[in-house]
C-alpha cells in the first residue's frame, strides 16, 4: 500500500547508485544475490538474539533489493533477473519469522508459523495473479518497471519491512507483532483471491 508512495521518492538516489555499480560492472543479479545473502545473514542473527544486527542486515539487504532491478534497467532487464529476483525476496521473508522462532520457540513458535502460513497466502495469490496476468496481457500502470504484474494490497514490501524492523526492536513483542500482521496479511489474500475471481471472469480476450 505505501510502496507506490515511497518508490517515487526513492528513485532518484536508487539510480544515482545504480550508476555507481554500472560504473563497475556489477551485474544486476550479483545484487539479487548479495541482497539475498544479507537476508540470510539477518535471519541467523536474529535466532542468536542480535536483533538490532539483524535489523541492520535486513536494512541493507532490502536496500541491495531495490537496486537490482534499478541496475537492470541501466542495461537490458532479463526474465531471469525477474525471477530471481522474486523468489529470493519471498525466501527472505519467511526467513525473519522462522529466526524468530528459533531464537524463542515457547513463546513464538506458533506466531512465526502463522506469519509464514499467511506469507504463503500472499505470496501465492500474488504469483497467480501475474501468471494469469501475463496469461492475457494484461499490464500494472502502477508499477510499470517490473518485470511482470505487481498486484498491491495492505501488507506490501514496505508494510513488511516496517513490522520487521519493529520486531527487531522490540523482541518481546514478536508475538503481538506476528498475528496482527498476519491478520493484514490475510486481508491481502482475501483482496487478491476477489481481484482475480473478478477480473479474469470469462474467456481470454
């Protein structure tokens, strides 16, 4: 929901960095994967109970994320990077839930994997929606850069960040944190689920 406010704004000092890499021929996925790796790092963090490193982490690698696609563009944008691209960034965030988990797994345990069952939800929904998309040609006029349809909702990238970065100050709230975002989360899958019940309603045009 808030990722079409903050893109615009972004874009600017994203593609003064992008050229910087371009300068130094930097591929567009060796950041897909180092922004990965962070992730990763980030995750093991948290289960070690270094919740303000992993929020560091978590910062650059979705800061490496944005990039990637930004770089891309600077050259020909490939259908591997698209792909890449989205499956590691849905790797990443069940990654932060289950490092929660395993850091506290009496008290989280069942909230982490509420939020990992509801990622599953948005993020298949999400997946659907732009197979079927593509199925049709139809195009987003929202995020015209990606390489394929975006479908917003409540729970969007900077809506995820947001609850990771306060999970990561405040651990002891992981619980509360977890299960009201899952609540939005399945908000999103339930909008999604609608939007394509309605609009791919008929045969292909």
């Amino acid at each position: 929901m808030l990722d079409r406010l903050l893109l615009p704004l972004l874009s600017r000092p994203l593609a003064a960095m992008a050229r910087a890499l371009h300068r130094q021929r930097i591929h567009a996925d060796t950041v897909t994967l180092s922004a990965f790796a962070c992730g990763l790092l980030a995750a093991l963090a948290i289960s070690q109970h270094w919740f303000l490193s992993g929020l560091a982490l978590i910062l650059l690698s979705r800061l490496l994320d944005g990039l990637d696609g930004t770089l891309a563009r600077l050259t020909t944008p490939t259908d591997r990077g698209a792909f890449l691209d989205i499956s590691l960034d849905f790797l990443f965030y069940s990654s932060i839930p289950f490092a929660f988990a395993l850091a506290a797994p009496k008290s989280n345990a069942l909230a982490g994997a509420a939020l990992i069952f509801a990622f599953v939800g948005t993020g298949t929904s999400f997946l659907a929606f732009a197979v079927m998309a593509e199925k049709r040609r139809i195009h987003s006029t929202t995020y015209p850069n990606k390489g394929f349809y975006y479908l917003g909702g409540l729970t969007e990238a900077s809506e995820t960040l947001t609850c990771f970065a306060l999970m990561c100050i405040f651990p002891a709230y992981f619980p509360l944190l977890a299960w009201g975002f899952a609540a939005l989360c399945a908000l999103t899958t339930f909008s999604r689920l609608a939007a394509g019940w309605h609009s791919f309603t008929g045969p292909k045009a």
